[in-house]
C-alpha cells in the first residue's frame, strides 16, 4: 500500500461524507456514489492506457472494446486504487449507526 491509496481512502471519505448532508441520502449510498467515482476513474485510466499502446492519438476514435477496461489492465495498484476507498466507506458507513446506538 503506497501514499496514493491512503490519499484515495480519505477523499473517498470526504465524498461520502459531503454527498451524506444531501437530504435522504444515506452514508452507504454516499459510500457507494464515492467508490463509483474511483472505479469510473481506474475503468477510464485502463481504457486510456490500451489506447496509446494501441498507437492512439488525440482527435481520433480510440480503438479500445466497450467493456475493455474493466477486465484488461488490472493489476494490484489498481485494485487498491478502488478497494481502499471502499474499505474506509464500508467502516465508516458501519461505525456511524454503532457509536449513535452508544451514545443513547
């Protein structure tokens, strides 16, 4: 685990937590629309990289499958790109109602 996931981690917290003051919006669905983000943005990032390898350039229709990036490119920095926001909005989604329960 490097720096990038720890960075992840704590703006996926930070989405969760904004998007969780909109009314009638829960901190698993705020959870879920911040760990949306890093996925769409690894998909994206995996789609990018098998463009340019693909001689790819800017202005031209990249030759890349539809669902291509998600099951090509992979690999573990990656996955942790995506799980440990994942991980820390799982947790903070959990703890929340516990500590509230405690507190009455």
């Amino acid at each position: 685990m490097n720096m990038s996931h720890l960075e992840h981690a704590l703006i996926g917290l930070g989405i969760q937590l904004l998007l969780a003051l909109l009314p009638r919006i829960t901190l698993w669905v705020s959870g879920a629309l911040a760990v949306a983000v890093f996925l769409g943005r690894e998909i994206a990032q995996h789609e990018y990289k098998l463009a340019v390898q693909r001689g790819w350039e800017w202005g031209q229709t990249q030759p890349v499958g539809i669902f291509e990036g998600v099951y090509t490119g992979w690999h573990l920095d990656s996955v942790l790109d995506v799980l440990a926001p994942a991980v820390a909005c799982f947790l903070l989604a959990l703890a929340v109602p516990i500590i509230r329960k405690r507190r009455q």
